[in-house]
C-alpha cells in the first residue's frame, strides 16, 4: 500500500465519531492558542499606556530669575498631562509613596519644592542641578518600571532642553548689550584718537614757544641783573649826592653871610660838583628807562607760556574720559611752575607800575636837578652875585637830592627783588621746557597707543555678535538640544505584536505538530506488521501531520491578519515558507517519536524550549548567555525567526532562501532517520513488548 493513501486511511480515523471530529478540530486551532492569543495580548502594550495609573506630585513653590517668574513644576505637569502617556493623577506625596506600595499606582513622579529655585540658579553665582524624582516598585510591574526610565529620560531632557534654552537666551542677551557697550567705546576712543592727535599738534607749539619763552626769560634775567647793579650805582650815587647837597646846604645855610667870599673864591669847585651832579642824574634818568620798557614785555612773555601750559593741561588731563596717567602729573607741575614764574614777572611789572608815579616824579626831579645842576654849572663863577637866589636854589636842589636818594633806594631794593625773580623765572622755564619736551614724546606714545586702542575697539564691534530676538530664538534652539536623533528604521515593524510575530508562529507550529503526534502515531503500525517498505511508513506517518500542519498555517494566518491586524511585506511568500516549516517541524517531531517512543515526546518539549531560548526571537542572542550562542546556528528555529522577520516587515531575502535550504535538509534529514527507525521497528523485541516507560 503506498504511503498516501496509508496517510489517508490514518485521517479517516478522525471521521468515524464526534470526539475524534472535534479532537482534529482542536489539533488544527491549537496554534492559534499561541500564535495569535500571545500576540494579540500584547499586540500594541505601548499605544495603552495612557491606561496606566501612575501619581504625579507637582511640590514645586517656582522662583524668580531676571525679573521673571518660573514654574517649571507647573510646566512640566501642563506637558505631561498634554503628552497622555500615562493615567496620571496628581496627589500629594503621601498619597503618591502610598499607592506606588500597595499597587494603585504603578510608578510616581515628583516635582520637588527647589525644582525652579534650581533650574534659575543657573544665571546666578552658585549654579545647581535640578531633579525630577521617579518612585517604581518593580513588585507590581517590572516592565512598567522599564517604560517608565525611558519615558521619563525624555521627560528629563525635555526639562533640560528648556532651562538651557533660557540660559543661552541670557547670554545672546548679554552678547548684545556687550556689544553695544563696546561701540560705545570704540566711539569715545575715536573720540579720544582725534582729541590726542590735536594735543600732539599742540604740544609741538608748546616746545616751540617754551623754548622762545626760555630765550626771553635769559634775556629778562640779563637785563634785570643790569638794571640791579645800575640801581645800585644809582642809589649809592643818589645817597651821595644827597649827602652833598645836604652837606652844602647846611654850609651855604650856615654861613650864607661869609659865603660870597668863598665863592667868590671857590667858584670853579662849586662848577665842576654842580657838573657832576648833572652827569648822575642823567645816567640815572637813563636807567629807569631800562626799567620800564623791559619790565611789561617780561611780564607778557610769562603769562603767554603760563597761559600755553594751562590750555595744554586741560586739553590732555581734565577734558579726556581717560587722562594719560604717565603725562599729566609733569604736565601738571610745569603749568603750576608757569604760573609762579609770571607771578614773579607780574611783581616786577607791579613795582614799576605801582611806582611809576614816583618813578615819574624821580625823573622829573632828576630832570630839574639836572638842569638846575647845569645852571649851577654855568653861574657857579658868578654864585657871589646870585648867592642869594643860589642858596634858595641850593636848598631846593638838596631837597630833590634827598626825595632821589630815597627812590633810588626803593628802587633798588625792588629791582633785587625782581632779580631773584627773574632768575626763578628762568629756571622754571627750563624745568618747562624739558618737562614738555617729555610730554610731546608722551603724546606720540600715546597717540601710537589710542589709534591701536580705537582700531582694536571698532574690530571688537564687528566680532561681538548682536543677534536680534528671532536669531536669538533659532540659536538658542540649536545649542540647548544641539545633537538631534535622525533615527530611520529601514523596515519598521508598525506595532509590538508585528515585531514579535516572527517569534511565537513557529512555536505555535511546533506545538501544533507536537500535540497532533500525541494523537497520531509516528509510525503506521499496520504497515509496520505488514512488512511495507521503511521509506513508505515514515512517510506514511509523516503526510497526515504536514497536512494538519498545513491547516493550521492556513487558520493561523487568517486570523492573525483579518482579526488581529498583521500586515505582511510578503504575504504569498508568508504562507508558503510557513508551509515548509510545518512540514520540517512534523518531520522533525515524527523521528523524535519513533526513535525514542515514549521519550521522545519530552525530547519534543526539550528541544522546543532550547530553540526558543536560543533562536533570538526576543533580545538578540548576542545578549544570552554562550551555550545559547554556541546551540544557536544548529536549530531550525533560529532560520525561521530570522526569514519570518524578512517576510513580514521587509528586507532582502536571502535569509529566507537559506533558512529554505536548511529546512529543507533538516526535513529529508528526518525523514531519512525516521525511515531508520521504521526498519529497526519492524524487527520486535523483548524491550518492546515490555517497554520500560510509556505514557
């Protein structure tokens, strides 16, 4: 009998009642128990997760920061409830640590009372992180309790992302009005350029009139030595000749009587005196002169340097924001040298000045006394005729005589005053002209020194950025979340369920020909009596369970795409790979059986669970301990997982080619064992009539 329809007299037995209907019945839906009941459990947990109770504490008290109000915790909870990614419930947190213990809530997240006192604190001296506090209790869910670490981490960031945001918003603030400030800067170091450079021109023409001045102050210093020593000739002069004139006077007062003899006598001498005196008071008349013009024009020259000195200090030190620190201090005890210096001129001038009445006067007597002396001159021989008009004349004269020799004293004694000033004059006029000649070097310095400070301001403007509020707004975006996730899957699986199809149809599979050869025999046992060939019997045994197997694929994948939602990249080829792998798994379960009979069927439970835990349908197995490593390439499981990934999501296919090819070996290669097993067994034996272990 050939092995089809030996497979068919094996199904028919499932026709001759209800049990056995139903029990075939149960064999071809059994799969969907694991395939589509598991996947549809959690098909989509993740699009649930607002069914989620979890306790949200909202402790935080806000603070200020630049003006502003901040209630981060407020914010964080007007997001959170926006997002609907959990049930959330806000109590306090009593509340909160309560119901996370006794499973009411899942997890809580607290907002603590510093949280905003923490996130402002970053634009001030003491800058300090802020925290979120997340309570799980992995003795209600542990999963719960990994979702919630990945989404509070993005609950986390986003926190982060807008505190930092308002912090580089201050510092784009402050980058502006840096900004502004140094244009201001830049403006007055223009400003102070500019002012410099005309206190350069003006420091030239300082040296230029100091040294004129210095020239003049010589000349005033030579010219009033003169005049001293003539002042002094003067006064011992004048002294003299008051002295004379006095003398005569008593004389010719004295003995007016018995004079015209003695002058008749003496006429010659009193001629030759009368000449002399004639003679000093013109030298004297002629030093006064000296006097006056020189004087004023002493006076002037000091002012105009005292003058320049004091317009140059204010220019350099008084009205520039930024006085030259090296500069001023010389400058400032050369104008004050200055002014002593014209004080003293102003003295010189002032005694004359202040004298010039009695100067005048002076002259005036010396005039008269000069032409009085010249007359006494000429008469002198004939005084005896005039002695009486002589002796009033000769009174008269010694009275001028003794008003000159008290001027000339005053003179004199204003005159050695004006000497020692002048001499001050002049050498405070040489400390001004050095101490120029160091402030015209200075200011080139410092000329050198601003232009380079004005250059490098106007520079620092252009490379200060000033950004207005909307490239404010676009860079403060880009820098508190600077690195973006582009994340781009090639072939997203749209749901959890999808993404673990490809693990729990195979195992469905192999527990739908598990539980069929629980029902079936592996080995035809009337073709075993009969003798037929070994090849025909395992077939025989093999036919009826691919075939089952076969419904079960067609059932599976009806309900898992029309009831449940999955969407396959390559639906026909879906079907007809799961075809092949129904067909490898029955081959493989059927030797399992007939090797080892009753034994086998744990071998079938065993063999399950290590193509499960080796096969990576859940995390890669890369992540499993090594034994399941090292069994992983070995189990046709591990191709049906990785192929059933390409089918139903996408990608290319040449996993699915090898996992054909190895099933395919896999189910001749069972096949072959089973047809071995099939001859041994046509052979009985003791051990078979009595078997150790049956179930």
């Amino acid at each position: 009998m050939r092995s089809p329809r030996l497979a068919a007299l094996e199904l028919k037995r499932f026709g001759r009642g209800r049990l056995p209907r139903a029990a075939l019945v149960a064999i071809t839906l059994l799969p969907l128990l694991y395939g589509a009941l598991y996947l549809w459990s959690f098909w989509d947990p993740y699009g649930r997760l607002d069914r989620i109770p979890v306790a949200l504490v909202n402790d935080d008290r806000g603070a200020t920061a630049g003006g502003q109000k901040i209630t981060a915790g407020d914010e964080i909870t007007r997001g959170l409830r926006d997002s609907e990614v959990f049930d959330w419930h806000e109590v306090s947190a009593a509340e909160a640590r309560a119901g996370v213990e006794d499973g009411s809530y899942y997890l809580s997240l607290t907002m603590p009372a510093d949280l905003s006192r923490r996130i402002a604190s970053s634009s001030g001296d003491v800058p300090e992180t802020g925290s979120l506090q997340v309570r799980t209790n992995d003795a209600n869910n542990y999963i719960v309790g990994q979702i919630s670490r990945t989404v509070f981490s993005e609950v986390r960031t986003a926190a982060s992302t807008n505190a930092s945001r308002s912090f580089l918003d201050k510092i784009f603030i402050s980058f502006s009005d840096i900004h502004d400030a140094t244009e201001k800067a830049a403006r007055g170091a223009d400003r102070l350029n500019g002012g410099i450079g005309k206190a350069k021109k003006g420091s030239k023409d300082l040296v230029a009139g100091l040294k004129t001045a210095k020239e003049g102050s010589g000349e005033l210093a030579g010219g009033l030595k003169k005049l001293n020593r003539g002042a002094g000739d003067l006064d011992t002069g004048a002294q003299q000749v008051a002295d004379g004139t006095q003398s005569l006077a008593d004389k010719v007062n004295g003995v007016a009587a018995d004079v015209r003899p003695y002058l008749k006598d003496n006429g010659k001498t009193i001629a030759g005196s009368a000449r002399l005196v004639a003679d000093s008071s013109q030298a004297i008349r002629d030093n006064l002169g000296l006097l006056v013009k020189a004087a004023p024009a002493a006076a002037a020259g000091a002012h105009r340097a005292s003058t320049e000195l004091t317009t140059v200090y204010r220019e350099r030190c008084e009205d520039l924001p930024e006085p030259d620190s090296t500069a001023c201090p010389p400058l400032e005890r050369a104008k004050d040298a200055a002014a002593d210096v014209a004080g003293v001129a102003d003295d010189v001038n002032a005694l004359v000045k202040n004298n010039s009445g009695e100067l005048t006067e002076l002259e005036g007597h010396l005039a008269t006394l000069q032409k009085q002396a010249e007359a006494l001159a000429e008469r002198a021989p004939r005084l005896d005729e005039y002695l009486e008009a002589a002796v009033t004349k000769i009174n008269a004269l010694n009275n001028g005589a003794q008003k000159v020799a008290k001027g000339a004293d005053r003179l004199h004694t204003g005159l050695t005053d004006a000497k020692k000033g002048s001499a001050a004059l002049d050498t405070g006029v040489g400390k001004l002209t050095t101490g120029a000649s160091t402030l015209d070097g200075g200011i080139f310095t410092l000329a050198d020194g601003s232009a380079e400070l004005a250059g490098g301001l106007n520079d620092g403007v252009g490379r200060i950025p000033d950004h207005d509020k909307s490239d404010r707004d676009r860079r403060t975006d880009v820098m508190a979340d600077p690195v973006q996730l582009a994340s781009r899957s090639l072939h997203p699986a749209p749901n959890y369920g999808t993404g673990f199809a490809p693990y729990f149809i195979p195992l469905s599979l192999w527990v739908g020909a598990m539980v069929a050869y629980m029902l079936i025999q592996p080995l035809n046992r009337r073709a075993l009596a009969a003798g037929a060939a070994a090849r025909r019997i395992a077939l025989a045994g093999w036919l009826p369970v691919a075939a089952i197997g076969l419904l079960q694929v067609g059932a599976l994948l009806s309900v898992l795409h029309w009831a449940i939602g999955l969407e396959m990249a390559h639906a026909a080829g879906t079907v007809g790979f799961l075809a092949l792998v129904t067909c490898c798994f029955a081959a493989i379960v059927q030797w399992l059986g007939a090797r080892f009979g009753a034994a086998g069927r744990i071998l079938v439970l065993a063999l399950l669970m290590l193509q499960l835990t080796s096969a990576g349908g859940t995390y890669p197995v890369q992540t499993s301990p090594g034994f399941f490593g090292a069994i992983h390439p070995y189990l046709p499981m591990s191709y049906v997982v990785d192929a059933l990934r390409r089918l139903i999501t996408g990608g290319g296919l040449g996993p699915v080619w090898q996992a054909c090819a190895v099933l395919t070996a896999f189910t001749v290669g069972a096949l072959a064992l089973t047809a071995v097993s099939a001859r041994r067994k046509q052979v009985w034996t003791f051990d078979r009539l009595h078997p150790e272990l049956s179930l």
